[in-house]
C-alpha cells in the first residue's frame, strides 16, 4: 500500500466517523422514533429489503464462482478475483463483529422496549452489537470487491 492510500483511507475514515457521531447525537431517536411509527406494512417491506444485507446471499455465489473458475474453467485471474470477493466477506464481518463488541451500542429495539440507549462498551450480547451494521458491512464488503474486481 502507498502512502497515498493511506491517507484516503485515514480521511475517509476520519469523515465516517465524524458522519456516525452526529448522526448518533442529533437525529438517532427521532429517527428511530419515526421509524417505529410507520405503517406496519412499510415494516414488513423493510425487512424484505433487509434480507439482501445478508452474508450467505453473497457467500454462496462467491464460493459457487471460486470452484468453478478452479477446476471447471482453469482460470487464475476469474478464480482470484472469486476468492478475494469471499476474502472481503470474511474480513468485513470479522472487523465488524470486533467493533461490535467494542463499541457495544443497545439495539434500536431496546430503547423502544426497556428505555436503554447509547453504548455499553464492551458488550457482548446480542442486544448490545448493533453497530456497524452487519447488513451495511456485507452490502460494502461485496461493492468493495466488485468494484476492484
């Protein structure tokens, strides 16, 4: 890596986390506040959207794409680029579940039912890994890919 790369990838860091930090003091609660009050059937088209951030919908065809450029196809250049599309899967979610657990952040479901908002840092429950978004990780993990691809 050059040291070019280096510094895009400190500023972009530098802007999403400046972004996340006041999205999360100005406009979090009320956003999830108008979230919740929706019609249950844009609740139920959300979770249809939702289904799309899943890892397995982009795990499967990768490892489908890595075995067939290997041993049907006999080609390096598609299998590698095959391969570092699940390697992108894999890194996503492993850093996104060490941030996860660091950060520790109440899903949204929490405030809504027991009132609990904010960080727990250090969480370890399923109720407290809510932030990065596995769904946002995977869908940036596979874009990332694709586009070096």
């Amino acid at each position: 890596m050059t040291k070019h790369v280096l510094v895009k990838f400190g500023i972009s860091l530098a802007i999403t986390a400046a972004f996340c930090t006041l999205s999360y003091m100005l406009w979090d609660r009320t956003l999830l506040g108008a979230i919740h009050a929706l019609p249950p059937s844009w609740i139920h088209l959300g979770k249809c959207v939702s289904v799309f951030g899943k890892a397995e919908w982009y795990w499967v065809p990768g490892l489908v794409f890595a075995v067939v450029f290997w041993f049907i196809r006999r080609n390096l250049k598609l299998f590698y680029a095959a391969l570092s599309f699940c390697l992108s899967l894999a890194m996503g979610g492993t850093l996104s579940t060490v941030v996860k657990v660091i950060l520790g952040r109440y899903r949204p479901s929490m405030l809504i039912h027991d009132g609990l908002y904010g960080f727990t840092w250090l969480g370890t429950r399923m109720a407290e890994t809510s932030m990065p978004s596995g769904h946002c990780v995977t869908v940036a993990a596979a874009a990332t890919a694709l586009w070096f691809a």
